[in-house]
C-alpha cells in the first residue's frame, strides 16, 4: 500500500482517497500522474520524517516532471529536508533553484532569510559584527519580497524589520 | 564542486579516450534534450543529480561506508559540472555512472507534447498540495505589488462555475433528501 493511504487519521485518508480518485479523473498523461503521485508519496514521507524515503521520491518526480514550475515545488521541499537536516547550504541551492524556476514563492524566501538570520546570529555569537549586519541585510531583504508577495503572512519578520529598523 | 573529484578532468580536445568522449557526448546530448523538451537548466540537472539521503552522505563521510556503485551523488553532479565546463572526468566509473543515468532519464523520448513552463502558478496541484503554500495573488511580481484591480481576471464566466455550483448544492439535496424521508416515515 502506498504511504499515502497508511494514514490512520480518518480526515487524512478520506482527502487521500478524494485526492486519488481526482488524480485519476485529471486530463493529464500518465507520466504527470507518475510524476505527482511520487511528489505526494515523498510529501507523505517528510511529513513522517522518512527523510530517504522522500527524497528518492523527490528524485523520481524531478526526472518525470515536465513543467518547470511543478518542478520548483520539489526543490523547495529538498531545501527543506536539508534545511532541517542543518545542511543550510545546500538546502539555500534549492530554495534558489526553487525560485529561479518559480518566482512566486514567498515560502522558500522566508526559508531563506530565515538561514541568513540564523547565520547572523552566529556571527554575533563569533564576535563578527560587520559580517552579521550583512547577513542580517540580506535576510531583511529576502523577508521584504516575501512580505512584497505574500503581505498579510510573516508577521514576526514584519515585526522584527520594523524593531531593527530594515523595514 | 570539483574538490568532490580526486583527480581534475582533462580537457575534452586534449583526450585521446574515445570512450571516455562518446559518454560525455552522450552526457551533453542528453542534457541539451532536457533543456530543449523539459526546459531544464544545466544547474538544475546537477541538483536531481545530487538528490542524495543524507544519512547516506554521513555515513560515507564519517565511516567511508560506500554504497554497491561505490560512486557518490556529489561525485556525478562533480562530474556533469566538469563536463558542462569542458572537461573529460578523469574517473571513468563516476562518467559511466553519469552517462548511465542521463540515458536513463524517463520518458524523454515521448516528449513531443511536453509544455516546458505552462500552466498558471494558481492551477499547480503541487503548489495546492504543498503544506505551507502561500498563494500568491495573479499580479506577483507587478511593480505596484497589490494587483487587486486584476483580481477577476482569468475567472471563468457564470457558466464556467456550474461544476462548482453542483457540487456546492450537494449539502442542500442531501439536507431535502433526509427531511424528505423523515416526513415519509412520521406518514407511515
């Protein structure tokens, strides 16, 4: 049985089945259904923590996937397994490549200023003041385009560009 | 990237392995036809190239425990990156492996009716399916930022909703349905 109907949540089954029965009833090739279905099998996966088992999922959908911009939501979520795996670099090629595919994602800018704000801190904690307010620059300026696209969401960045005076 | 290599490749005019030069002219087809029918680009071949499990790259790091093909996600993307600049890998199986994959890459030969880019960013199933997906008014990346003037813009006409509006009135048929039965059955 695939991941995605394991689910024992009674809610997240009917929407799995409800999910499956339109991904069937889509007009789309049979290698778009592929491609999707590996998507929402890695999505299942992340969202339990079965970080291998999602990305070789990921990997199938990028190699089946035709449209550029579908393409971009799963190199955002790569960007987020590495992210959480503390690999911030490599998660910030994706959330970019992400974003060079798909300009209309606030998430993976937030994502991105959020790992900027972290190196900014540690660059505080290091005793690098000039090399922080860089890093802090850059962050603020992620969280702008993030809040330019997306105005009513990120409030704690709103508020921290307004504390720090970047806003 | 090229550090995932030992050894640096050679220029590609300067190799004299025929072998080796057909796999990186396979490799460059390969990757000219994903630009052309997928419109991917070169970087984004080298990061599905480099999906790997990062349990996996730990445990190859700090144990040196290779997996069956002995060659690493990092070492393919070094590779197709030294390729895209040139060069000829100097490791034959990191280029075999590399070649392999690229001419394994699915359904590229039934491409014809690919639309590399189509589709509006407010239709995309992955973007409705991705947890945390913010959605983005049709307007983005306008100067003015709002777009709200164009909100109604794209939206089907009246008779473009009746599926909507058939699946809206199920709640109300079923609602009739039961007090319907329930009026049948204080009859009886």
């Amino acid at each position: 049985m695939p991941r995605s109907q394991r689910s024992d949540n009674f809610i997240d089954k009917t929407f799995t089945v409800v999910a499956d029965i339109l991904l069937r009833a889509l007009p789309t090739t049979s290698r778009e259904k592929r491609a999707f279905s590996y998507y929402r099998e890695g999505l299942s996966a992340q969202a339990e923590g079965e970080y291998a088992e999602a990305l070789q999922n990921y990997y199938q959908a990028m190699r089946l996937e035709v449209n550029s911009y579908d393409r971009s939501y799963i190199l955002y979520n790569i960007g987020l397994i590495h992210a959480s795996n503390g690999e911030h670099s490599r998660a910030l090629e994706y959330y970019c490549q992400a974003l060079e595919r798909n300009p209309f994602l606030p998430q993976a800018l937030n994502n991105l200023a959020v790992i900027y704000h972290y190196r900014g801190e540690r660059a505080i904690e290091s005793g690098d003041m000039p090399l922080s307010t860089l890093l802090f620059d850059k962050a603020a300026d992620y969280w702008r385009e993030a809040i330019r696209l997306a105005p009513t969401s990120y409030i704690e960045a709103q508020n921290w560009m307004r504390t720090t005076g970047r806003s | 990237l090229a550090t995932s290599l030992t050894t640096p490749g050679m220029p590609y005019d300067a190799c004299d392995d025929d072998e080796a030069r057909a796999l990186v002219d396979t490799v460059l087809d390969v990757l000219q036809t994903l630009k052309v029918k997928r419109d991917m680009t070169f970087n984004e071949v080298r990061l599905t190239l480099s999906i790997e499990d990062p349990s996996e790259k730990r445990r190859r790091q700090e144990m040196g425990i290779e997996d069956e093909s002995g060659v690493s996600r990092d070492e393919i993307a070094a590779a197709l990156y030294e390729i895209e600049q040139g060069l000829v890998p100097a490791d034959g199986v990191v280029l075999e492996q590399l070649a392999r994959e690229m001419v394994n890459w699915p359904d590229l030969d039934a491409d014809s009716d690919a639309m590399p880019g189509e589709g509006a960013p407010m239709a995309s199933d992955y973007a409705a399916s991705t947890p945390g997906s913010v959605r983005v008014p049709s307007g983005g990346l306008g100067m003015g930022g709002g777009g709200g003037a164009n909100d109604t813009e794209g939206l089907p006409g009246p008779l473009g909703f009746i599926p909507l509006y058939l699946v809206s009135s199920l709640p109300v048929l079923i609602g009739v349905s039961v007090v319907g039965v329930l009026f049948w059955n204080s009859l009886s």
